[in-house]
C-alpha cells in the first residue's frame, strides 16, 4: 500500500506518493484528508543528497575523462529529507549530471621540443 506525503514548496505543496512504512516516514502528522505532512520543504529536502552528489562528481573527474555522466535516483523520505535511491527506477526524481572536459589547447611550436 502506498501513502501520500506532502512537502511545502515554493509558495505551494506538491504530493508525493511513497511506500508505506517507507523509510523517515514513521511519525509524520496527517491532516483531514489523511495526507502525511513531511514537515519540510521539498527544496531542503532535496539538500540532503547535494554532498553525495558532488563528491562523486569530484572523484570521477579526478580520473579525467573525456566525457563524465552520472545518473542517480533520489527518493523522498518524510523526515530524513531525500536519499539516494537503491535505483533509478525506485527514485522520485532522477538526477543526471553531464560534464565535458575542456579542450585542450594545441602547442604551439615555440613549446616543442626538437631533437
């Protein structure tokens, strides 16, 4: 079964569907409509995942490569915030980060070294 959560967001709410019993989601207050209040912002929320996120971006450019794409799912949960997914396919969102490393520039034949 599922339950409906809902996070303040910008000047209005959004509702998000979770599993029950999902996890951060055990004592949350429901209102009239039995709709869990998340008792945070979606955009806080959503913060909670920005460290895991650059740190990876940050070890895998260390390796340099060319092109560097990362992909994650992140999932709400109530009151711990949001967590990385076990998948994407589980996420309420799914994150892709693209980067490309900058071109290098040609040598010039003052730099060259002649034999």
């Amino acid at each position: 079964m599922t339950e409906i959560l809902r996070y303040e967001v910008g000047s209005g709410t959004v509702l998000v569907e979770v599993d029950e019993g999902s996890f951060g989601v055990e004592r949350p207050a429901r209102n009239e409509l039995g709709i869990l209040d998340a008792g945070r912002r979606l955009e806080d929320a959503l913060a909670a995942v920005r460290p895991a996120a650059r740190a990876a971006a940050e070890v895998m450019r260390e390796l340099a490569p060319e092109h560097l794409e990362l992909q994650f799912g992140v999932k709400l949960a109530g009151e711990a915030g949001a967590i990385i997914a076990r998948n994407c396919a589980e996420g309420h969102f799914i994150v892709k980060m693209s980067f490309t490393a900058p071109p290098v520039p040609p040598s010039s034949p003052e730099n060259e070294i002649r034999l």
